[in-house]
C-alpha cells in the first residue's frame, strides 16, 4: 500500500521535474537568443543607415519643404520626400504612379511616427535623426489611406495622409506641371 504512493510520488516527481527542465531550457533559449542578437547588433549596426540632423531640416538639404513631395529624377525613379510630425504628414497627400517603383525617403521632426499605404507592403517607421527609405510599386490605381501607426502622442489617431496612385499617362501628364507632385488642396 505504502509501496504503491511512494512508486506514486517517485513519479509523479520526475515528471515534474522533466516539465521544469523543459521551461527552465525554453526560457533559457530566448535569454540567449536575446543576448545573442543584441551583440549582433550593437557589434554590427545595419548598413545604408542614414542620418539626418533634426535641427536643420528645415532649413536646408533634401527635407526643405520646396523639396517635399514626389520627384521624377532625371533616371526616371520616382522618389517620394516626406516628413512626419506631431500630427500630420508633410505633403498631407501623395502622388505615386502605378507599376513602377517608388522609392519612399521619409523622417519625422519629433516623436517616432510610422506608415503604412492602405493594405500594401509601403510600410515603415519613422524616426528622428533618421531617413527611412524603401522602394515598393503599387499595383492598383485609386486612393489608399495612410494612417500614423506608431502611437505618437495625443493627436496620433488624427495623423493621416493620403495617397493617389495615378496610370502612368495620369502622373506623367501631372509630372510636367511641377517639379515636386503632391495632391495637397492649395487654396
Ligand atoms: Cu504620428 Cu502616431
């Protein structure tokens, strides 16, 4: 009788002890995991990191506000300049062709802000002191929304933009109006 509740107990001890050994392993993989990857990273930062300096943005270089918007380079790419700040995005609404990449070259003023471009793979961070820059191509003409998706502060669920995807006829035919294309309403 007493045999038997010890034989119990024995076990019922080792399986207890097979199950903490098990999570003591599980946690200890995603400490090591955690410790690895930080090494990793702190020994070898991402490359094409690009900086820019928050105090001047305004005033001079790539971010000046006559420079904003959607440029066709003299290689035909389609780059889009924007800025994300306490709580709008600067143009308010962008022009991007159809079918052909769009490189997107972003940073923000303030606080850390993101975007994404509808339901498409245009998605990103957006970080002061940094260029967040990505090419993707959009395949379906219309209007997306772009919603801020880093929480931001008080007016962050108010921080949207706007994006027409245009043919290519359209956005060409409203490329040789100007040197910067938004779809932002001047009064
Ligand atoms: Cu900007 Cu949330």
């Amino acid at each position: 009788m007493s045999g038997t509740a010890a034989s119990a107990e024995h076990i019922a001890e080792a399986a207890e002890r097979r199950w903490a050994f098990v999570v003591v392993s599980i946690i200890g993989v995603l400490v090591l995991m955690t410790i690895i990857t930080g090494l990793h990273w702190a020994a070898m930062p991402p490359s094409r990191v690009e900086t820019v300096d928050v105090h001047t943005l305004h005033l001079k270089g790539e971010f000046v506000e006559s420079n904003l918007g959607t440029a066709i380079g003299a290689d035909g790419k389609v780059t889009v300049r924007l800025i994300a700040q306490q709580y709008s995005f600067q143009p308010q609404c962008l022009v991007v062709p159809v079918d052909m990449p769009v490189t997107f070259r972003a940073t923000s003023t303030d606080a850390i802000h993101g975007f994404i471009v509808g339901t498409t793979n245009a998605n990103t961070m957006v970080v002061p002191g940094f260029v967040s820059t990505f090419t993707t191509t959009f395949h379906q003409t219309g209007e997306q929304l772009m919603p801020c998706h880093e929480y931001c502060g008080t007016g962050h669920e108010a921080m949207w933009a706007h994006v027409q995807v245009l043919s290519a006829e359209d956005f060409l035919a409203k490329s040789r109006g100007a040197e910067r294309l938004s779809c932002v309403q001047r009064p």
